[in-house]
C-alpha cells in the first residue's frame, strides 16, 4: 500500500503502538537511509506512554478555546511569509506553542496535515535533528514547553498513536493540540497538530522538519479514518478561517513567497479534483503553440477519460513533473524534434551506428551486432543535456543562445465550469536543472583484441551536468484519464493560487515575478502595499544539488 501512497499526501494507520517492521527485525533501513548510524530497539507501548504521559501539560479544552479566541481576530489580514530554497523543495516558518516553537516544513499542496519534529524522537535519535530543533510540549532541563500545548488521549487515557505511510517511507506520530502560526495568520489547531516521533523508517535527505498541508479540504465523515483516529476536520488553513492563499518560488538563494487571505481569484479555473487540487488537461503541445497540435492529451487520445482526455495536479510538494511512461516518452522525443542542436546530435548518432552496423559484422559473429542498436531520440535528448556545459554558453544554428534554445511547452488547462481554459507555459528555463556529478576519465579496451570498448573511470573531480525535470508516474483515473503532476517547475514560473471558499474549490495560474514579502515595523509576516520585485532567474540555469523530492500518489483513487 505504501509505494503507491504520496510523498506527502498520506495514508493513516490507527495503531495502537510504535510497532517493528513486519519480519520481526528492528528498523534495517536505519542504517541505509542517512538518518542515524545504528536504530535503537523499535518503542514499545509502555515506553512511549511513559515518555509521554510524565511530560504532558494539562490544558484544557475552554483553555485552548480561548486563545483560539485571541488568535482569530488576526484571521481575516493578508499575511505574506518567505520560502526557503531546500534544493528540491520549498519551506516556510511553522510556529507552534506558546511560547512559539519554530520550524521549516514543507509547503505542501498535496497533504492537508500539519506535521512536526517531537523532541521525544529527536532525544531518542529516532528523528534526523541536523537543526537541533524539535517541539517540546512541557518544560523541563532541555526543552523550552509549552502552555497551550494538549495531548490526545484515548479512552484508555493512552496517547493517541497514528501510523502515517508517505511514498518513501513510514512515521509515527501522536495527536495533539496546539497554538499555530504562519507570518501573522495564528489559529488553534485542535486535535489535528501531528508530532513525529519515529521517523527512521522515512527515506528522505536534507533538512525535514515537517509539513504544512495546505491540500484540498477533504470531505470526513464519522466514520473516514481520520476520525477513526482522532483526527478533527480541520487542517490549519481551515482552522484559521484561510480562504483563500498563493504561492510562487524564485531561483538561487533569493526566497519565494506564501501569502495567505489574498484578494478574489482573477479568472479561476474550477478544481476537477476530489482528492487533489486537479484540473482538466486537453493536451501538451511543444514549440510555437499557434501552429502545433496536442502531441499527448488531445480529445483523439485512446486512454482519455471521460470527463477530461488527461488529468493535472499543481503539486508544490514534488520536484519533477510526473505523467504516464508513454506520454513522457514522447514529450521528451517531441522536445529533441523542436531543438535543432538535439535533431543534429541524431543525426550524428545515425551516422555512427551506421557506420558501427557495417563494420561489426566483417569483424564478429552476428550475435554481437546488438552492440550497435538504435539510440532512441529520448535518450539522445538526455546524453546531450547532460553534457550542457559544452554547449549552455553557446548559440544554435537558430540563433538562440543557451537554455533559450529548448522549446517552449503549452500545457491546456481546463476548469470543472463551461468555458473555463488556461494555456500554461513553461519555458526549458524552467524544465531543466543544472547540477554537480562526478567526473570520470576514459580509456580504450578492445574486445576480442578487435572491437574498441570505452571504459568510464570515476575520478575524484566534479563537473556541471544538466537533466530534464521530467519522471514517470502512471496515474490513470476514469473521469480525467492520464494525471500528470505538475511540481516545482510551474511553480518558477508562475503564481500559483488557491481558493478554498469557492464551490468547487478553485485555482488560478498566472505569469509574474514572484515579489519577495516587505516587512512592515520589522514584522516580515504582514504584507504592505509595497512589494520588491524580483526576477525569478538568477542565473541562465536552474541549480538543484538535491535528490528531487518524488511524490507517490494512491493510483486507486480519483482525481
């Protein structure tokens, strides 16, 4: 169940206690996943009830209520928050307790919990602390607590333990409640606060402190798992009364933006979404958009569903955009037709093989002219992406200089209403990313004394290689057919917006600089009149020296 789970959108387990994995082993991926060196026996029930129960503050329910009170007359002002760049994904300040306790989570469209660091499992080593912070819920020698801090009990006046399964891996956390705050936008988040104490079983690199869902109100009933597990209705965009918020990335070291309670929608396009912020996709077109026709997508497409020939999730959570193997396939071979330099390096390679086809066989028996297969337009597309330092500086034989040389995508939109369109988009700026790879030397070994074979040595150097930021994921829905996920790029290039208050729940696209939030008397949470524009390139390619952050989804549930 878990490998088709989102990598932030979860699945909720009711457990009953921390438990070990399955074949009775303690956690054996500890050791191979970076996060500790040697897993301590898996926690039992007793130990994690005592670790809990003797630090727990008793707060009551009015208690908690009341300063829900406080909190929401600040509700209703827009607030703009900084995104830091983690790489391979964005984070914004998370403040919870009182007095606050802050953290960098993952804004993430694609779940709808809020989820921190415990410092139960940060002390016990259970928790990948790089930071040095953790929530602390009471005080004591170590920790600053909290005052407005609950802990969700059971009938049995047990801790409240849930088992949450995301594409890369397991946590377990308790439920709780507390204060909460984003910029100047604080609410009281009641029995719907998630502290993470075990997450050796989490497969995730770099700085994770935990997330801020800011996914589609999900429809809960009495009887839907959350409430199996205590889980209340309301995330932390619902509790505080959030309507509507927006959310844009920049390059480089310079920070993107979340902005809560912004104006009214300019021309929203209706959510096809049930389960996920989605829209409709009528097709994917590459190069000059008056001229080409869908290549994938289109109303003639034979795997469309019946509502939508393809599916879209805006996805801030996920680094890479996601479609069906086939379809990426021909995004990729339809980009190198569109790139002169790319239908160049075919030839070339034709050329080769061709040559390789004729000589091979007076030499070998016919068994070894599988050497000298066809090389496949996509993989000739990432062999010259990757060696982007000898060309990114350079201009093509159409005068289009670096990165500029790569053809334009157009992504048709559709809203769930009649009439409702966006064409987005998205320049090769924003689909290919530079990074640091090792660099190997080369030397010649001949086969069979006559065949020349070359052999890469890995060397202790680096060098600048580029990739494309596409991956496959095959998510097939009956009513929307195909669903692509569209992550970080679309978010480099355009604001993303959201409105939860709509019927159905809606969002809007559009192109601009993403303007960095301006402090107002030193408060970096509230936004003013004035904005600080700010270009989203700083450099003529994308950096990421992280590993993308790939998101999962559950295939079996709808759009």
């Amino acid at each position: 169940m878990s490998q088709h789970a989102a990598l932030f959108f979860p699945i909720l387990l009711l457990a009953s206690a921390i438990k070990p994995d399955s074949s009775g082993r303690d956690y054996d991926q500890c050791s191979s996943n970076g996060d500790v060196h040697h897993c301590p026996e898996p926690a039992s029930t007793s130990l994690l009830q005592a670790d809990l129960s003797s630090k727990t503050t008793v707060v009551s329910r009015l208690a908690l209520r009341e300063h829900a009170r406080g909190a929401n007359s600040q509700k209703l002002e827009e607030s703009c928050s900084e995104m830091k760049n983690q790489g391979s994904y964005f984070t914004v300040q998370f403040d919870v307790g009182t007095p606050p306790q802050s953290f960098d989570v993952v804004a993430d469209t694609g779940s709808d919990s809020p989820i921190i660091t415990s410092c139960i499992c940060a002390d016990k080593g259970w928790c990948k602390n790089d930071t040095g912070r953790c929530f602390k819920g009471t005080q004591d020698s170590t920790h600053t607590g909290s005052n407005t801090f609950l802990l969700k009990k059971t009938g049995d006046d047990n801790p409240a333990v849930v088992d949450i399964t995301f594409g890369s891996g397991t946590i377990t956390a308790v439920v709780a409640s507390d204060r909460a705050a984003v910029g100047s936008t604080s609410t009281t988040l009641e029995e719907s606060l998630l502290l993470m104490v075990d997450r050796r079983k989490l497969d995730i690199e770099g700085v994770f402190e935990g997330i801020l869902g800011l996914g589609l109100p999900r429809k809960r009933d009495s009887t839907s798992q959350d409430q199996m597990m205590g889980l209340t209705e309301e995330g932390f965009l619902e509790t505080a009364e959030v309507k509507r918020f927006s959310m844009c990335f920049n390059d480089g070291s310079r920070p993107g933006a979340l902005r809560l309670n912004i104006p009214a929608l300019a021309d929203p396009l209706g959510s096809m979404g049930t389960v996920h912020w989605g829209l409709g996709m009528e097709g994917i077109r590459i190069g000059n958009a008056a001229t080409t026709t869908p290549i994938v997508c289109g109303h003639s497409s034979g795997d469309k569903g019946s509502v939508s020939p393809c599916g879209a999730i805006p996805d801030s959570g996920t680094t890479l955009i996601l479609g069906p193997e086939e379809q990426v396939q021909t995004v990729l071979e339809t980009i190198c037709d569109q790139w002169p330099r790319c239908v160049d390096a075919v030839d070339a390679a034709s050329d080769s093989e061709r040559a390789q086809r004729d000589w091979i066989p007076r030499l070998v028996p016919d068994a070894l002219t599988t050497l000298a297969t066809h090389t496949p337009k996509h993989e000739v597309l990432r062999q010259l992406l990757y060696d982007c330092a000898n060309w990114i500086n350079t201009s093509d034989s159409s005068g289009n200089s670096g990165v500029d040389e790569l053809p334009t995508l157009h992504f048709d939109l559709m809203g769930k209403g009649d009439g409702e369109r966006h064409q987005l988009n998205m320049t090769g700026w924003a689909y290919l990313t530079e990074m640091k790879a090792p660099k190997y030397g080369h030397h010649t070994k001949y086969l069979g004394g006559l065949i020349p074979v070359d052999i890469p040595e890995k060397t202790d150097q680096t060098q600048t290689v580029c990739a494309h930021a596409f991956g496959v994921q095959d998510y097939t829905t009956a009513e929307n057919g195909p669903v692509w996920i569209l992550g970080s790029p679309l978010f480099y290039e355009n604001i993303v917006s959201y409105d939860m208050d709509s019927d159905p729940p809606s969002m809007a696209i559009s192109q601009g600089d993403c303007n960095a939030c301006e402090p107002e008397d030193g408060n970096v949470g509230l936004i003013t009149s004035k904005t600080t524009s700010s270009k989203r390139r700083s450099s003529k390619v994308r950096v990421s020296n992280s590993p993308p952050l790939v998101r999962r989804m559950d295939v079996s549930k709808p759009l």
